[in-house]
C-alpha cells in the first residue's frame, strides 16, 4: 500500500512441508501492479516475502506459474506436492538477487539460482 492507501501489489502466501524442497514459502499469486513503479512494487512485494521466508527458517520461494486454474489449484494437494510448474529458488542474500533470477531468461536460471543457494 502507498501513501495514498491504493494497493499496488499483491501476494499470496503458504509456508509448507514439500517432499523435495521441505520447508517451503508457496506463492502462488504474485501481481506488481504500477503504472509508475511496477519494478519498485514487484521488489518491495520480494522483499516483504523474502522477510517471512527467512523468520519461518524456509529453503526458499516457489512461485506458481499462473494461470486460469492458480486459484482452486492452490490447495489441491497433488498441485501443492508438484515440482514441475513455477520456479524454485533457493534462499538468497538480497532482494536484488531474486530480483535479478526471476528477469534471466529460463536457459541461464538454474546456474544463477545454484551460484545463489546459500
């Protein structure tokens, strides 16, 4: 929310068990949504995530692929247990650095996000 109390951004979040990442921040809604500031929103909106990431001592963030379906898929639990949709990554040091794994482009993404495991 900014000054002018307009939301600008929004998440939806789970901490969960996942039988390959364990303990895990779900996200399966994530929507910057500025005409003006879409980057300055999306980042504050990551660091506010990365914050519970690293209070509820998780492994990392999986951010859903969306799609139509994201809504009533996002407490099926053979969606929830899946490993193929969205993108895993590891906890990071900054921010910035998530920031920067979620714009490279899919080829060079598991090399940066295995460079930023901590």
């Amino acid at each position: 929310m900014n000054r002018c109390r307009y939301v600008k951004g929004l998440c939806i979040y789970s901490v969960r068990a996942h039988c390959v990442y364990g303990r895990l921040l779900d996200v399966p809604v994530f929507v910057a949504a500025s005409a003006a500031d879409a980057e300055g929103v999306a980042a504050d909106l990551l660091q506010f995530l990365q914050s519970i990431c690293d209070r509820s001592v998780c492994s990392g963030v999986r951010f859903w692929t969306m799609s139509a379906e994201t809504w009533s898929r996002r407490l099926a639990d053979e969606d929830i247990l899946r490993t193929d949709h969205g993108i895993f990554l590891p906890t990071v040091p900054s921010v910035a650095q998530i920031a920067n794994c979620l714009s490279t482009s899919m080829q060079g993404a598991p090399a940066i996000i295995h460079r930023l495991s901590r």
